[in-house]
C-alpha cells in the first residue's frame, strides 16, 4: 500500500484544510444549518435479546461537533477508499495474516463470532474446530457456573469465593476494566484481585486478607512467559502451597488462561484446567477470549455471552456499513483528520461513567499499543504523524483536574464523551444522573461555543486586565456518545468494538501495523540484564553513566 501521503485524497484534504478546516467556526455552522445534528448523527441498536433495554438499547455517535462539513466527510472518504480501509478490513475479517511481521491473523472478532458464521484462518474453522472458540467457551461456561454454584470446590470442601487473576497488558487491562464497567451485574459475594505490577506490593497486597481455602487463581498470559506474570504466579503458588502446608490442591485453586500448553505444564496447572486461545489473538484484544474468564466468573456467563453479541453487533456494522455511515470508520478518519491535518497530538477520552473509570487506561493499550508506530507496510518511515496519546478519566471528575488545558490551553484536544441515558444507580430521585447528564451536555457546548471578550464584559464587573484570561476560544471538538439505556454487558461491548475498529481504520490509513508491539522488547531485554547484575558485584558493565550511577546508587541504599 502507499504511503497515506502520497494519496491524491491526502493532497485534497490538506488544500480543504487551508480553505475550509482552518476557518470553520462550529457555532456558526449550527446557526447556519439546523439539520447540522441529524446529519452528523449516527446510531446503532442493539438487538433487544442482549440489550438492557427491552426493545434493544440504541448507541447515538453525534460527530456534529466535530470540525467537519459535509465536504470534509466525503473526502475522508476518499481517502479511506483510495487507503484500502475496505479491502484491508474484508482482509481481516477473512483470516488472513494482516499482522504481516509477525505472520498472523487478526482474528479476535472470531472470539465474539456469537451468530457463528465459519470463519477460517489456513482453511480451518476457527470456531468449530478442536479446541477452537466455541469448545473453550463451552469450556469457560461449564467451569464459571460450576464455580458460582459451589459444585467447584477449593481443597477442603469450601466454595471459592475470592478471584485473584494474574495477568499484565492485555491480560489485566480488559479484565479489570470490564469487571469494573460491569459491577451491576457482578456477584456480590466474590472478592476480585487482579495483580499486574513486579513491584510485590501488587501480589502482597492481594494475597493479604486472601484465605487460600476459598481462592481461586487465574494466571492469565497469552505466551505465559512474562516476567512480571510468571514470577507474580510462582509466588502466588508458593504462598498458597505454604499456607495450606503443602496440602492444597494446586488443581482446585489455579487456572491458566494461555496459548502456550507446555509452559502451563511446566508451571504445574493441568492442560485439563488450562482455557486457551490463539496466536491471531492480540493480547490488547484478548479479554473475548480464555482471557475473559475472570469477567464470566463475576458477572456470569449469559453476562459474558451478551458482551460478546454486542461486540459482534458492532463487528457486523463495521464489516457492513458503507463508510460514509460507519460509525468507527468515522471516528478513525477523525483522528486522521486531527491528528494529521491540524497536528492535534491527543485523544481525550473522558465517560461521564464512575463504572467506566477503567476505560480510558484500557483504550489507552488499545490505542497507544496499535497505532503507537513509526514504520509503514514498506518497511520506511512515515513521513507522517501516526497514534495519538489517548488518555482520559471519568468525568464530572476529570473536569476539576485537567479541563483547564482542554478549555483554555494552546493545543487541540479531539475529545470524546461517553454518557448512558439510565444510571444503574439512579439515587436521589435521579438527581445525580440529571447533573451527570448536564455535565457531559455543558461540556462539548462549552468548549464548543466559548466566550468572547464582548461576552465577558456584558457580564460586568470584569476588569479589563481580567478579560482575556476568562476569554474561552471555543471551537474545540468533541464526539458525544450517548447510549440509550443504562450500561450493561451488549452496550459495553459494543463500545469497546467502536475504539478497536476506530483504531483498525486509524492504522489502515497510516499504513502501519496495528498489530505487532516490537516497542515494549528493548526494555525487557535490558531488565534482564540490569537484574542479574544486581546480584553481581559492581555497578554494571555497559553502561552509560546515568544509568551506571542510578544502579549503584540503588543497591548502596538498598542493601544489595
Ligand atoms: O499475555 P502475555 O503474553 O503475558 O502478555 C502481556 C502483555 O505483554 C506486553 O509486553 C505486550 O506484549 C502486551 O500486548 C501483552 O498483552
């Protein structure tokens, strides 16, 4: 594929930038066109049979508040047409290996393929081969309800009741997420750890008021041969065969959820209790498959099974919708036409959801980790910006912290806003909702329109000296999702899909692979090195000096 700048699309954008991106004034286009919300409106419905509302929840996208006209959107679409958007989502949806340095598929859609079409990777069904989605979700099933119901018991007799999973990247971010998004729903009587961090804290902590009894431990790690997982797991292992005088049962209490059999073994987990899934399973995409147990467990498995469906609801409109109506291709052209036409270097991403507070730390993995690249599919730099830093926090409270800089601050924040209608907790007659909702309503308005200076002084009292710093600039952007009902398993699903997709077309664009994570390898070769000379004498060998004195330093003070 050609660099994206050197597409015909990519010169025309930039020349309707000049004329029409750098002058657009958002509060005039509304004056100026009263259907500019409808036309700029997209909507998806969940099918009733998953959703938490009873006729299915609708998922409004209102891009209107975006620097676009209608103009501007065609020409995105032109230039995801002449990018191969299309060709390379068909590509992926067909199983072929479009993580081209690695050789794999990209087949996690395969993991929330609930209507069950085949879908095949080297001519093999992925779904009702041996071992394949369908036999681990039966799998996932069996033992979820088995352990909910008490029928799967610890070594002494007694239902397991806390969940300690032991995973990192991947393996941690989307379970904890989607445990947190979906408490509504989760079993009140479980306890759940999720311990990520080297630093012991983390496993410390969480084995702290544990009872090796009636805990049940998920080493969750695609390659099960992460430095942080394995050595967070074997610790987990020796407290637990300590506490327990040896008598425990290691097959009672540990599970793995991994693609690689042997490790498991070795580890001493049973290939009978060991849920696997993959190598075309990114692990930033890896909380629809085994990875996901944690989620089964706490919320059930119909739970689990409707967050899949809305998943897929959301995969089917991505794989159909023409783009000038796909709703992630939307977004992703987006972040193309901040990221590279107006040199906008982020992507805030703030729910006016206290369940969602996790969300933007795992957008963060999906975003940073896919399109955080520098090499196209030619092997040459681009000679363009590529990923954005994504991050975020829930609001109202992001809005005490942070705000200023995205109201009044030098740069371009292409913000997004995530509110459902119906709270789960609609306490105080709702009242809490209603200054929610007035929140996340008031926000994109103000960071919209802004205030003049004129507009400032007709409040009064004002000293002329003030007004400039209460001037707001407006004109700032932001997508405003609405869901059309309370947050359940399919809505949340779908959200998810939305950002996974959003960033499929991102890196469609920009030609990269969205797929790989070479950048996160350098550090952990040096780790290794640098930890084994810890134990050696000196300060190293190698060294700059920094990092020569930092190591010094470190084993002086702290006694190594
Ligand atoms: O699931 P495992 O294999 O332990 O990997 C955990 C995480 O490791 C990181 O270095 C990245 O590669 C992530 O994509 C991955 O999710």
């Amino acid at each position: 594929m050609a660099p994206a700048s050197s597409l015909s699309a990519w010169s025309d954008l930039d020349a309707h930038h000049e004329s029409v991106g750098k002058t657009i004034v958002l509060k005039d286009a509304f004056k100026s066109d009263p259907k500019r919300f409808d036309k700029f409106t997209r909507k998806i419905t969940l099918p009733a049979d998953i959703s938490s509302e009873s006729k299915g929840t609708d998922i409004i996208f209102d891009f209107s508040k975006n620097l676009i006209t209608e103009e501007t959107l065609e020409k995105l679409v032109k230039l995801a047409e002449e990018a191969g958007v299309e060709k390379k989502r068909d590509a992926m949806f067909a199983g072929e290996k479009i993580n081209f340095t690695e050789g794999r598929a990209v087949y996690h859609a395969a993991l929330r393929n609930v209507s069950n079409q085949p879908m095949k990777v080297d001519g093999v069904d992925v779904m009702n081969t041996k071992g394949g989605v369908n036999e681990v979700l039966e799998h996932m099933r069996v033992f979820s309800e088995q352990v909910r119901s008490g029928e799967w018991k610890g070594y002494t007799g007694k239902k397991l009741t806390t969940i300690i999973n032991v995973g990192i990247g991947g393996s941690d971010l989307g379970p904890v997420m989607v445990t947190e998004a979906l408490k509504h729903y989760g079993a009140k009587y479980m306890t759940l750890h999720f311990v990520s961090n080297i630093d012991g804290t983390h496993i410390a902590e969480a084995l702290a008021n544990s009872d090796p009894e009636t805990t049940l431990f998920l080493i969750a790690s695609k390659t099960f041969t992460t430095a942080e997982t394995t050595t967070n797991a074997n610790t987990a292992k020796s407290w637990f065969l300590e506490k327990t005088g040896g008598k425990g049962d290691i097959a009672k209490h540990f599970v793995a959820l991994s693609t690689n059999e042997s490790e498991v073994t070795k580890f001493g987990i049973d290939a009978a209790n060991m849920f696997g899934f993959e190598s075309w399973v990114g692990g930033r995409y890896s909380v629809w498959s085994a990875i996901g147990l944690s989620v089964a467990l706490y919320v059930g498995f119909d739970n689990f099974h409707k967050f899949l469906a809305g998943a897929h609801a959301m995969d089917q409109h991505f794989q159909k919708a023409p783009l000038k109506e796909n709703i992630p291709a939307i977004g992703g052209l987006l972040s193309v036409w901040y990221s590279n036409f107006y040199g906008a270097q982020t992507h805030l991403v703030a729910p006016f959801d206290q369940y969602l507070h996790r969300f933007p730390a795992y957008l963060q993995q999906l975003s940073m980790e896919s399109n955080g690249k520098t090499i196209t599919s030619d092997g040459s730099p681009a000679k363009y910006t590529t990923g954005p830093i994504l991050f975020g926090e829930p609001c109202t409270n992001a809005q005490h912290s942070f705000f200023q800089l995205v109201h009044q601050g030098t740069k371009l924040i292409p913000s997004d806003f995530i509110l459902a209608a119906k709270s789960h907790n609609p306490v105080s007659d709702n009242l809490h909702q209603k200054m929610l909702a007035s929140n996340y309503l008031a926000q994109a308005e103000a960071l919209m329109v802004g205030k003049t200076a004129e507009e400032v002084r007709a409040e009064g009292n004002v000293p002329e000296e003030l007004v400039p710093h209460k001037v707001f600039m407006g004109n700032r952007p932001t997508t405003s999702i609405l869901v059309g009902g309370a947050i359940g398993p399919a809505e949340l699903g779908a959200l998810i899909v939305y950002y996974e997709h959003l960033t499929f077309t991102e890196g469609a664009v920009w030609d990269i692979n969205s797929f790989d994570q070479w950048g996160v390898e350098l550090g952990k070769v040096l780790a290794k090195k640098i930890l084994k000379e810890i134990d050696e004498e000196g300060a190293g060998s190698g060294h700059d000096s920094s990092t020569g004195g930092l190591l010094g330093a470190f084993k002086a003070y702290g006694g190594f």
